[in-house]
C-alpha cells in the first residue's frame, strides 16, 4: 500500500512548476541585479580560497558590505555544479517553493484547513513571490528562512516540549535577519511575540517568559557569531575598522554622491522621486519654482563633477530640505509617512519582475497594462490581508497579532530608516498570503451566509 501523499504537495508541485517555467522564459539578464556580481564574486571568493573579498587583485581585501548567507548557498550549489546560474536558479526554486508546505502547517495549527491550503495556492501561485525566488538576490533565502522561524515558533507553542523548536526558531529567524541585516529589529519584535504568546498560553510567569525570549534570542546570535568573529579578524588583519555585521555603501556613489544632507533632501519626496532613478532630479513635488530651479542648478554641478558632492553643495541641500520641512510641515511630517506606507504594501512590486514604468534606475520599460495588473493584484491581496488580520483577531488576537505586528515593525523601519524598496518586504510575503487566506475565508463565509439566507 503506497504512503498517503501530504495535503500540501499539489500546492508545492505547482509552486515547483510555475518557478522553474519563469526560469525558462525570463532572461538570465532579468534575473540578475546590479548587486549580482558582488554576490557572485564574494561567492567565487569563498570557493577559491581567498574568502570574503570582490576584490581580484591578489591583496583580496575582505569586504564588509555584504553578508554572508546568500554568497555561501552560491559557493555551496557552484562547488557540486560549477559556475552555472540555472543549477541557482533551480535551487533557489526548490527552496522557495519549500515555504509552501510550512506556510500550509503554520495556517492550519493557527488559522484551519481551508485557511491553509488558500494560503499555500495563493504562495504557490501569486507572481510576486515567484519572481522573487528565481532573481539572483538575497530575498528569497530570507523569505525560506523567516517562514521557517514562524513555523517553528507555532510549534513550539503547540509542543509539550518547545526548547528545540524555540531553538530551530531562533536560529531560522538570525539566518533571515543575516541574511537581509534590516530585519534584525523585526526578529527582536518577532521574539519577544513569541514570549508573550508562550506565556499566555502556558500560563507561565514572567520570569520564564524572560527565559524564552533569552532562548530566541541566544539562538538568534548563533548564525550571527562566526560573522562578527570574522569581522574581527578581517579587521586586523587589514587594519580598517571594525564592523559588527555590515557597512554598506562603502564605495561610490555611496562615499562620493549619496551624502547625508543629499539623501536627507531625497527623503523629503514622497511620489514620484523615490520610485524611479535617484540618480536624476525629481520631476514634480517641488514647493516652489525656486527650489526646482536651484536643484537643476545643483545637479548640473553635479553631473560636472562626475557625481561628486562638495561641501558648498551639501550645505544647499540640508538648507532646502529644512526650507521643505518648515513650508509643508503636515505634508512632509503627517501625510507622506502614511503616504509611503501605504505604496510600501499596495504599489505593483514591479521590481519582481525587474520593469518600471519609465525604465528608470536600469530597469527595463513595462507596459503601463503590466503595471496596473500587478497593482490590481497586488492591492487586492493586500487588502484581503487587512480583512484577515481583524477576522482572525475575533477568534485570536496572538495569531493576528503575529500576522501583523512582523509587517508592522517592517514598515515603520522602512519608511523612517531604510531604503523604501518594496522587494524589501518579500522575506514576509509569507505572512501576507497568511493574512491574505483569513480574508478571503472570510468574505466567502460572508458570501455564503447571505445565500443560505436569501434561500430560506
């Protein structure tokens, strides 16, 4: 008698085979990212023997800008491979579609059944996640190991002995925030959910919940340790300073053009500046005539200096952001932080698929029907999510609560921190389809309830 086949396994037979189609339709160029070949080359590095470096000269000076766990999962696949990106793309498949049966357990432990097999179809399926998994980038071994954290934190809530699922948690949650270093403050958010709902639940004091959380977090800095040991080294060794996870933008653009008087006046603009080329002058959003023209005038120095930014230059630029702040205070302090979180979650995500309206920042021109197709979808998911998160708080408010307080904190970090890139919120894209599933379970037992209605 053949072993029963798991519930899941048309979900991730499907979520396998719409992967590996995209890998056989999309170009290679599509796939990859300026961020690629650092990747590549740090990866390259590891299998030669020289370590962490991009650097081809024989010096091989480690570098400090990216983190390791995504160069290793290359020089893992390339050293049983060779150098082939479709045997990464191939297992960069497999791993994603791997998230669909945890994502199917976790809704089924939390949610229920037909929540659960929602979630894994809409995983399976939806386009954002697929292009993420088969672009030669981070976010997807993130997103792997952020679903994995989660799966493993419901059941440790449902084991009678949840030590090692709190540990398997702990170290899944410091490879995803390793892996993409903006998501340690989620994770830290993330534990301390995970205390509170045990405690809850248990019925434990709060010094065992305290416990718990210094057992996620103990866990947490297992994948980070050997890194930071490494930085160390790296660092007298070749006599720089020390760094404790990542230094970013160590090189231009980043040290001669990206300053921080000029990123903080870039961060006054809300639409349309920071969704296409930050390498040009915003075309609208200006305050006064004024200003625009002496932006122009500042970028002309700019472009003459090859991309170099001056003092004098800097200066005008913190002057006009404070000019900015002090004319539209409820424009720039109210309205555009909720404005950016919400294209943060309901913009197309065209950046799946590398396209952009204008072809701005390298990318390539899409049609302005791909576009609003992806935004209709993706609106409309993200939506059902909101209605999942209040439905699912009617019977539990710690389930909901991991639905959305992860997200949560992402934007917040994201709108007032970070870059705002909405491919930086892929590595929860999980949780949406989670969310996404309550919603539309529902609205159809909303549906239904009218119907049976109307009939009797």
């Amino acid at each position: 008698m053949s072993a029963r086949l798991p519930r899941w396994w048309p979900q991730a037979a499907a979520a396998l085979a719409f992967r590996l189609a995209l890998v056989a339709l999309v170009p290679l160029s599509s796939m990859q990212s300026g961020d690629t070949p650092d990747y590549a080359a740090l990866a390259q590095g590891v299998l030669s023997g020289y370590g962490f470096s991009t650097d081809t000269s024989p010096a091989h000076v480690s570098t400090f800008e990216r983190p390791p766990t995504y160069p290793l999962l290359i020089a893992l696949v390339w050293l049983v491979t060779g150098k082939s990106w479709l045997s990464l793309a191939v297992v960069q498949c497999v791993l994603d579609a791997a998230v669909v049966p945890l994502l199917y357990d976790t809704a089924s432990r939390r949610l229920g059944e037909r929540e659960a097999s929602i979630a894994a179809w809409l995983y399976a399926l939806l386009p954002f996640p697929a292009g993420t998994a088969i672009q030669f980038m981070s976010e997807g071994l993130s997103g792997f190991a952020f679903v994995l954290s989660v799966w493993s934190a419901t059941r440790a809530r449902d084991s009678e002995r949840p030590r090692r699922w709190l540990a398997l948690s702990g170290v899944a949650m410091g490879l995803s925030a390793l892996t993409r270093p903006y998501l340690i403050p989620v994770g830290a958010v993330f534990g301390l959910l995970v205390a509170l709902e045990l405690r809850h639940r248990r019925g434990l004091s709060i010094r065992q919940a305290v416990a718990v959380l210094a057992l996620f977090g103990a866990t947490c800095a297992v994948p980070f340790a050997p890194w930071v040991a490494r930085n160390a080294w790296a660092s007298r060794t070749y006599r720089v300073p020390f760094v404790l996870v990542q230094h970013y933008a160590s090189r231009p653009p980043y040290t001669t053009m990206l300053t921080a008087e000029f990123e903080g006046y870039l961060a006054s603009f809300d639409e349309p500046f920071v969704w296409t080329d930050t390498f040009k002058p915003p075309t609208r959003g200006y305050l006064t005539n004024a200003e625009r023209d002496e932006v122009a005038a500042l970028w002309r120095e700019l472009e003459a200096s090859n991309g170099s930014m001056t003092p004098a230059m800097n200066a005008a630029f913190s002057r006009l952001t404070a000019e900015r702040y002090r004319q539209a205070p409820l424009r720039l302090y109210v309205w555009r932080p909720i404005s950016m979180a919400l294209k943060t979650w309901f913009s197309p995500r065209a950046s799946t698929f590398r396209v952009s309206l204008d072809g701005g920042s390298g990318l390539a021109q899409g049609s302005k029907f791909l576009l609003l197709s992806l935004l209709v979808v993706n609106a409309s998911t993200t939506l059902l999510a909101l209605l999942g998160v209040f439905a699912v708080a009617r019977r539990s408010r710690y389930d909901a609560a991991v639905l959305w307080v992860p997200p949560a904190a992402l934007t917040v970090l994201l709108v007032y921190i970070a870059t705002r890139e909405t491919r930086f919120t892929m590595p929860l894209y999980g949780l949406l389809t989670l969310a996404c599933a309550g919603g539309l379970v529902a609205v159809l037992d909303r549906v239904r309830a009218r119907l049976t209605a109307r009939g009797a």
